[in-house]
C-alpha cells in the first residue's frame, strides 16, 4: 500500500522556518509507523531526525505527532492511522531541536522538581520496604508511566502555559502521594496546592486520551485536588478542636 508520509522538518542551522516534506513509502498496514521512518532514513533521507530505542514502548523516546495525535510511533501501525497522507510532527509545547526532536530538558526538570523518588525517613531495612497488596493497587496505574511527554505534549493548558507542572509531574506525584512507604506526603500535598500544580488541571482530559500505557491521568489529578482538601478539612477542623479546648477569657 502505497502511503505519503508528510514528516515536519527543521534544522536550526539551516532553516528559517519548518516545513514538511512528503516521502512515498510502499507500507504494510501491519508495519509501525517507526518502522517507516527508519526505511525513510536508511533508504531515503539519511537527514532525517528523530529519537527512538527500545522500539517496544517501554522507553518512550519515540513519541510524536501522528496525524493530530500524540503517541509512540514505535506503538502506532500504518492501519491504525490509514489514509493516504500520514503527517508526522514533532511533540507541541516543546522546543524543537531538528525535525521532529523536541528539547525535554525544561519536562525533565519539571519531573525532578516534585522529587520522584520515595522518601522515608524510618531506620533502612535489612530487606524491601514491604505494602500490602492493598495499599500496592492505590499505584498499581501510575507506576506504568514512562516519560514519554506525549500527555504534556496534548495537555491544553500546557500549550498555553509554560509554568504548569503538566500532567506526566503530577503523575509522578499522585505516585509518591499515595504510596504507603513514603513519609513526605504532607509537603508533597503542600507543593500540589498551587494554581501551576494540580489546580492548574482544569480536565480537557486530552492527557488521558492519549497516554499510551493508559493511565488515568485526568482522575489520578482530581484525587490530588481532592487530597488536598481533605488535609485542610483536617487542619481546619484541628484548628477549632484547639481553639474550643482554650480556657474562657
Ligand atoms: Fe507518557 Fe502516560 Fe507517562 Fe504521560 S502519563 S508521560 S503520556 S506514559
């Protein structure tokens, strides 16, 4: 089957502006799409830019624009975007580096800056930290994610506002939130509690339209927001429960 593949090209060095340009591949419907973009590069345009790895969708660096949709491309066949023109574009909301690699240092910072590891401050067990089966299922989604920025790169209010956490941080948040075994929950919840933290979500759910290890990210935010609420409940209620304590002036 004979397709068009219209792939975004942009070379700082070279190029004032993007453009596309259009390759003619012969594709089977059962071919990935980053299949067809290697034969582009080994057959037919050596310059060709874009990133890949494992081609498994475990490491994420794949991830595009096809057709108006982010995704891996390592996880998306020629069948399931069929139509004579495929339009392959890098990720939006990002810097573009060449064709269709986008610069993910600021996403990257963004993900460290919400500490994505567990912090415990108990004495280091001999053996693993154990969680019961139950308290396991609480992450049991999120723990898929893979950084591919596809989320980011759909999530309306990303597109439109470069200080927003974005949806793949407060992923990696809602995991550390709600994990039994880290003891940081309080200042985590603290640092969510901002309008460019998980208030900035306003549920276009476009994040969890596209995710392609389908975590849902748009609900795994809300619980955030509504952890959120129940600790100043508490605290509030706290509040009242010493202030009645007080003796009569
Ligand atoms: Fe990718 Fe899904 Fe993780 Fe977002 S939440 S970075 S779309 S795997």
């Amino acid at each position: 089957m004979e397709t068009i593949f219209r792939i975004h090209r942009f070379n700082p060095e070279t190029d004032r502006e993007p453009f596309f340009r259009e390759y003619r591949l012969d594709a089977e419907p059962n071919l990935r799409v980053l299949d067809c973009l290697n034969r582009i590069k080994w057959e037919h345009d050596g310059g060709l830019s874009y990133r890949m790895s494992c081609a498994h969708g475990v490491c994420g660096s794949c991830a595009v624009k096809i057709n108006g949709r982010c995704t891996l491309a390592c996880q998306t066949l020629v069948r399931d975007v069929a139509g004579d023109v495929v339009t392959i574009e890098p990720l939006p909301s990002f810097k573009v580096v060449k064709d269709l690699i986008v610069d993910l240092d600021a996403f990257m910072a963004r993900v460290a800056c919400i500490r994505p590891f567990l912090l415990s401050h108990g004495p280091v067990p001999d053996r693993e930290r154990p969680q019961s089966p139950e308290e396991r299922k609480k992450i049991d989604e999120v723990i898929r994610c893979i950084l591919c920025a596809c989320c980011t790169g759909a999530c309306p209010v990303s597109q439109g506002d470069p200080n927003y956490l974005g949806p793949a941080p407060l992923v990696q948040a809602f995991r550390r939130i709600f994990d039994s075994r880290d003891d940081e929950t309080s200042a985590r919840l603290a640092q969510m509690d901002a309008p460019d933290a998980a208030w900035g979500c306003v549920n276009h759910f476009e994040c969890t339209r596209v995710c392609p290890k389908r975590i849902p990210i748009t609900k795994s935010i809300n619980f955030i927001k509504r952890e959120i609420e129940k600790t100043r409940d508490q605290q509030i209620m706290t509040e009242i429960n010493r202030a009645e304590k007080r003796p009569e002036d």
